[in-house]
C-alpha cells in the first residue's frame, strides 16, 4: 500500500502540468453526436459530429473507457467510467488512476457522478506522455481505479488498432 501511495503522488505532480494546460472537459458529453466510424476487436470509434473529432470507446463488465484527443490534438485523454460506486462526489476534484504494465498512470478530474449518458460516474486522464500512449497500445491489460471497490480489468487487446483507426477518423 506504501508504494501504492507514493506511485500516487509522484504521478499526480508528473501530471499536473499536462492538466493545468489543457483544462476543458474532452470527454463527449450526452448530447454530442456520435456516429459510428468502425470496430476494431472490441472497441468502436466514433465520429463526434457536434466537436469535430473522434472517440474510441471499449466496455468492460461495469465498466466503460474512452480514447482520444484534445481539442488542440497535443494531448491525449484516457476516460475511465463505472457504474458501480467508486465514491466520486459531483464536481468535486478526484485523483483517477490506471495501472498498466506494473506503471501508474493518474490525473485529476472533476467528477460526473451520475451525469453521464448510462449512469457511469467517473474522470479522465491528459496525458502528453509517449510511454504511456504506447503502455496503452501495446501492454495486454489495464487494471482501472486499482485497489479501490470500483476496480475492474481492461483487456486492451486491439488497442493498437484502434488508435490507428481513431487517427484516420481525425482526418476525415
């Protein structure tokens, strides 16, 4: 729990920077409209017709991730949803965090308990950090909000894909 703790820390200062600089909220809102664009494995990417760019999206169990850009397309976002209780209160600022390949990866959001599409509550990561676009395109497995009661595992088989989808879609 002690490394638990301290992987915490050291990743939220590495990451605050990235955050403060690119503050609006990436992930599509329940009212954007999204058209399908294609599947890869067991991700679909989305064309977000109301902002312009695109979004890949993977359900796992309770769970729900998203994948894309910012809107000025320098940093990436990964946004990890649940729709178990994971003790997120609305608009309050949480540390949200995923484990791939024995890496932490954090950052903060403000929370969405209960507002988005589906009933997920949860946040999202900015990241401008090339290892952890590629610990997300390469490693097997992802494990969400670790050593908390709303963990769940994402198999990210066909991530790689994906992205290569989700940056043709940028495009069109």
């Amino acid at each position: 729990m002690r490394s638990f703790v301290t992987l915490i820390a050291a990743t939220s200062l590495a990451l605050s920077s990235a955050i403060a600089a690119y503050a609006q909220n990436p992930v599509p809102s329940a009212s954007d409209v999204l058209v399908k664009y294609g599947d890869v494995e067991h991700w679909t990417v989305y064309k977000n017709q109301t902002r312009g760019d695109c979004v890949i999206v993977g359900d796992f169990g309770p769970g729900s991730v998203q994948m894309g850009l910012t809107a000025n397309q320098e940093v990436g976002y990964l946004g990890v949803f649940s729709k178990e209780d994971i003790g997120l209160k609305n608009g309050t600022k949480s540390e949200v965090f995923v484990s791939i390949g024995g890496h932490l990866y954090g950052g903060v959001a403000t929370s969405t308990h209960g507002e988005l599409k589906g009933g997920y509550s949860g946040g999202y990561i900015l990241s401008d950090n090339p290892e952890f676009k590629r610990a997300v395109a390469k490693k097997y497995e992802m494990i969400v909000f670790p050593e908390t009661k709303g963990t769940f595992v994402v198999d990210l088989k066909g991530t790689y894909k994906a992205m290569a989808m989700g940056k043709k879609c940028m495009k069109h």
